[in-house]
C-alpha cells in the first residue's frame, strides 16, 4: 500500500523536475535509493480520480497541510522569509492555459486562443527572491478578466495560505492589474474587520480622464516617478487625483495616475493624453510619497516571472480531460513551485536564491551524481568539475542544519 499523500508529493516532484503528466513519475521510480518506493502509475491515476471525486473536501485537506508547511518554512527562513520587511504582498493575476484537445470547459479566450483562464495568486520574495503560489482557481477560458467575484475567491484561497496574523490587516498587500478594479472587489478589500492593504490597477474611464486633464503641466503639480534605486524614472511623472473622481468609492481610498512618454513603437489609446501614456491605481496606504506608491504597484510586473514560471512547472497545459481533476493537477503545480520556491529560501544564497525552475534544474538537479554505501554510511559523490557543485553541497549542509520536523 501506498501513502496517499506520499503518491501526490511523488507526482509534485516529477513536475518540480519538469514532468508535465501524472506518468512522469516514472522518472522517480526509475531511482529508488534516492526517493524510495513510487507507486506505479494505474494507482497514481486511481489516486488522482478519487481525490477528483471527493471535490472540495480533497482541495481542502490539500490546501490546509500547504498551509501548516508554508507556516513552518516561513519560521525556518527567519530574515529570508517574505514578510521580512514586515508586510506580505499577494499579486493576483490571470493566466491563459492553451488546450489542444477538447476539454472539459475548455473555451475561447479573450486572445482568440482556446482553454482554461485560471485566477492565481503568488506571495512575492521581493528582489532578493522569487514567489511562491497561494492561490489556483480554475476557470474556462472564456472567463471574465475582471469578474470581482472570482478575484474575491482567489483573495480568499490566497490569504488562508498565510500565517493566521497576515490573514487580515495592513501587513497584508493584495495588487492586482486593472482587473481587479472594480467597486465589488475593492469593497471586499476595504471591509472593515478586514483592513486589508491594496494596489489595484484602475481602468482610465471618461471621469479619471477628464480629471487629468485638468491637472496643470507645471512641475510642481507632477511628482516624478523613481526607480527601484531610488533614480528618476526617465519621462514618467505622478500625479494624485482627488475631488468626485473618488464618488462611490469605499473611504480612504487614493487614486493615483501616471503619465510616461511611450516607449518607441507603442501605440497609443484614446485615453492617452498630449502623447503621453496614462495609467492610474486605487490604495488606501497613506503617509508615503505617491512616487513611492507607484513603484510598489509597478513592481507588480514580477508576477509576469511567477507565472513564466508556473508555466515552466506543470501549467503548459492540464493533462487531464475533466475539470474536477485537472482542479486537483492545479494543486499539484502549486506544490511544485512551492518546493521550487522553498528550497531556494532555505538553502541557497546570492543570486541563485533568484533562479527560476529552468536554471535550477540545469545547474543543480541534473549534475551527475553517484550514491555510495559503506558500511552503515550512504555517501553522494559530485563531480568536482561541474561548475555548481559547491552551490548544491553548501544547500546539503544548510538543510542539514535545519531542525527536523515532527
């Protein structure tokens, strides 16, 4: 008999190697001194459908032990961890999943492609690290973008992923792109008792636009905007925008809007204004310079590289024919990226703590290696030449400091 649990921690596995198929598996059992018995792959596809057939109660228990581990790294990583700087930034964002089969509300996507359009939210390390997944909900592909009620779900399933204390309050940063900014969402996020941080992209509607316009060309009614080191971002400035441009809107909430010269080749919208490129965004943080503002929301962009990844690691398609089991694939992915994201966090240092699944693989998971047993010892032999060998035994001896679990 098989461990449930170690079936579906197997299967995460592969695809953390690069699998993209429950039968790739294979690939572990192939090495049983290393990863122990594998279940052969008729009982990882009964497994698969079971967990499919007991639906949400499946995903539940899932979610909950990602959660209780998620917990235990994040102590473990101490000055690492992503609430480091005191706050958890959760991006949201949708990613388009192609299907080249018919599948299970498999639909046409807003791109003119055809298959799924899940919603997923990933917690961001920050510039000295990469993300983790706190969030997967399957949708078809013809699903809104900006559907407030499946942003909610998403922000749900996100923050019971954290540590209980960032479940709720200002420690806690929810940023999405336009999508996200509707009344019913930022609502949901304003609600008291919630409290809530946020960074929604806003549509450019006729009253925001109206607004800029009336907002003079000085120098002093522009703020410009900065970089990451702090330099002056050339061509773009800052602007808040206040009045009944704000009508509607939960209290406490600042719009802000930027205006940069396009990069060349860009096409302009409508609601471009004097060849200029506006975007705005909705936050309720205060006593921060707007400039600074506009770079936490515009360092949303790395969500880009999270699903980058994510497509790297199992989301280059769902395998899997009906809906309630590629939900449970979906699980599977996020384990993936969270061992992809962990591992790093725990182990590595320097820049390779910023290596995507891609490099990790190349450089530490595919370097030869031999097991060798001798007396009651088991020895891994490294090839000396290989040029990432000392990055994979300094990982060894940091895991091998870590407290056990249990």
């Amino acid at each position: 008999m098989h461990d449930p649990g170690k079936i579906l921690l197997d299967v995460a596995l592969a695809v953390a190697l690069g699998g993209d198929c429950l039968a790739d598996v294979g690939t572990l059992r192939a090495e049983p001194a290393v990863f122990g018995p594998v279940a052969s792959d008729p009982t990882v596809s009964r497994l698969i459908d079971t967990l499919a057939a007991s639906g949400e109660k499946a995903l539940r228990a899932i979610r909950a032990a990602r959660a209780e581990v998620r917990e235990r790294v994040w102590r473990l990583a101490d000055r690492q961890e992503p609430n480091a700087g005191g706050q958890v930034t959760v991006d949201l964002d949708g990613v388009l999943v192609i299907a080249h089969s018919d599948k299970e509300d498999a639909a046409p996507t807003w791109k003119r492609t055809y298959g799924h359009h899940p919603l997923m939210g990933f917690v961001d390390h920050g510039p000295g690290g990469t993300g983790e997944p706190v969030a997967a909900l399957l949708r078809p592909g013809n699903a809104g973008s900006n559907t407030a009620a499946d942003h909610i779900t998403a922000a749900q399933l996100a923050l019971v992923q954290l540590p209980k204390k960032y479940r709720r309050g200002r420690r806690t940063l929810l940023r999405t792109d336009s999508a996200g900014g509707t009344h019913d969402f930022v609502a949901w996020l304003a609600q008291p008792g919630r409290w809530l941080s946020y960074s929604v992209g806003m549509g450019i509607t006729d009253a925001i636009h109206s607004r800029v316009l009336q907002i003079p060309a000085s120098a002093s009614a522009w703020t410009p905007a900065v970089e990451a080191d702090g330099e002056v971002r050339d061509g773009a400035w800052v602007a808040e925008l206040t009045g009944d441009v704000l009508d509607g809107w939960p209290k406490g909430m600042r719009l802000i809007v930027r205006k940069e010269r396009p990069h060349p080749g860009a096409q302009l919208r409508l609601t471009d204004t004097d060849g200029m490129r506006l975007t705005c965004f909705a936050t309720n943080t205060v006593n921060r310079p707007i400039a600074e503002l506009e770079l936490r929301h515009r360092l949303r962009a790395r969500a880009e590289d999270r699903i980058r990844a994510a497509r790297a690691t199992g989301l280059r398609n769902l395998p899997l024919h009906r809906t309630a089991q590629n939900r449970i694939w979906l699980e599977i992915v996020q384990l993936a990226l969270d061992l992809l994201a962990w591992m790093p966090m725990l182990a590595l240092t320097g820049k390779a703590r910023l290596w995507e699944p891609r490099r990790l693989r190349l450089r530490l998971f595919t370097a030869a290696g031999q097991l060798v047993t001798t007396g009651r010892r088991r020895i891994l032999r490294l090839a000396r030449h290989w040029p990432w060998t000392r990055h994979i035994t300094t990982a060894l001896d940091r895991l091998a400091l870590l407290p056990k679990p249990g």
